[in-house]
C-alpha cells in the first residue's frame, strides 16, 4: 500500500472519483503544516488552476495534482505532483 504522509492511494481514488463526480476538472492534495493531514482542494471549470495553487500554497503545501479529465490509474502510478499546460488567466 503506498501512503504519503498517511493518505492511502484508496483515499486519493475516493477524493478522486468524488471531484470527478462533482464535475471539477482538477484535483490538488493539500498537506497542512500545522496538523500533518491531508485533504482535497478541487477545482471547477469556472476557477483558473493557476490561481487556486497560489491561493492554497500561501497557507498550505500542495502535495499532489491530479487531471480528473485522465484515468486515476494513470496519474495513481507515478510520482505524485502533476504539471499541466495551463494558461493563467
């Protein structure tokens, strides 16, 4: 079982298939520096990627990136923090 600071990769396909669920295009997982835990951050179409890291990275360390619009299984494989090509807007 692979587990990065105590997030379990069936917690991630949960978080995972809640945003996509929900219809958000993006996924971040937030560490928090103050409790240790981690929790989904997700972004909805309407919200620019670029900013929303900004806005968390100010209080929070931003662990992970996951493209909902790609297969979990594809992104759950490698290393954890994901780039894309997003435009800031």
């Amino acid at each position: 079982m692979i587990r990065t600071y105590g997030t379990t990769v069936e917690e991630l396909r949960q978080w995972f298939e809640d945003g996509e669920q929900d219809g958000n295009d993006f996924m971040l997982i937030v560490h928090s520096l103050h409790n240790g835990k981690e929790f989904p951050v997700f972004v909805s179409p309407n919200r620019s990627l670029p900013k929303e890291r900004k806005r968390w990275r100010k209080l929070y360390k931003i662990v992970a990136e996951y493209d909902l619009s790609r297969p979990f299984s594809e992104q759950s494989d490698s290393f954890r923090t994901m780039s894309f090509d997003v435009q800031e807007t």
